[in-house]
C-alpha cells in the first residue's frame, strides 16, 4: 500500500488570475468580496488550493493512523451552484456565538464544515465575517503555529 498524498495543494496559481477567470461577474464580484473578508480576518494573502479553492492559512495534521498532511486553515471557493465558505474551526466554548451568528446569517445551507450562500446578498456579511472570524480562532487554538 502506497504512502497517500492528498489531492488538494496550494498552488502557484495567482489567486487575482483565478477570480479574474470567473465566468459569472456576480461570482468574479462576491469572490472579490469574501476573499477582502478574509483578507481582514486573516491578515494573510491567499493561495490557491487545488483547481478552485481560496486558502488563507495552513496547518499540519496528524490522525491516529499516521495519516498527515497539511490543509488550508480557512477560505472559500466560489462554486457555480454556490459559494462555499470553508469554517473548519470546532467553535468550542464559542458555539453558543457562532449559533447565534448562524441564526443571524440568512439564506444558507450548513454541513460539518461548510457553508453554502447561493448569493451573497442572501446573508448578513457582517455575521458571515464574525464566523469566518470564530472559525479561525478556533483553528488557531487547536493547531497553534
């Protein structure tokens, strides 16, 4: 059995090339605006992840397995079906804030890690940066640099 390497890298794909490539103006236009989020969150530049994937930050793994590897510690990528808005932190003692913010939030779709916006108008940008904000904490405590 060969060592497993994951699919998803940073890239040197420029992040400005790829949203500039955009079909959709409306996606060119709010891919501009989540990756500025971010950009304030962070305080980090981004990179490409894979084919579509914005990442800001990364972090190293480790499972009890032995798998590791190294992932993106937050981002976005602006799908044709819907924004996705990576929120990788376990909020913790925050849950209750980021319950509250979710509530807050609008129109969306939520899975484990991932937030689904069909448009940004649909959502409170100021709830989305304070989860974007509670994610990266969160990811901060439990995978400090």
């Amino acid at each position: 059995m060969g060592k497993y390497e994951a699919k998803t890298k940073a890239t040197a794909v420029a992040v400005e090339d790829y949203i500039a490539s955009l079909p959709d103006a409306r996606r060119r236009d709010e891919a501009t605006v989540l990756d500025a989020l971010h950009r304030r969150v962070t305080g980090l530049e981004p990179k490409m992840w894979g084919p579509s994937m914005i990442g800001y930050g990364s972090y190293r793994y480790k499972y009890a397995s032995g798998h590791e590897g190294e992932a993106m510690r937050g981002g976005f990528s602006p799908r044709k079906a819907a924004l996705t808005v990576y929120l990788m932190g376990n909020y913790g003692e925050a849950q209750p804030e980021a319950d509250a913010l979710i509530t807050r939030l609008g129109k969306h779709k939520f899975t484990k890690s991932c937030l689904y916006i069909n448009k940004l108008a649909d959502v409170d940008l100021e709830a989305l940066e304070s989860l974007v904000r509670l994610s990266w904490e969160a990811m901060g405590k439990k995978y400090p640099d």
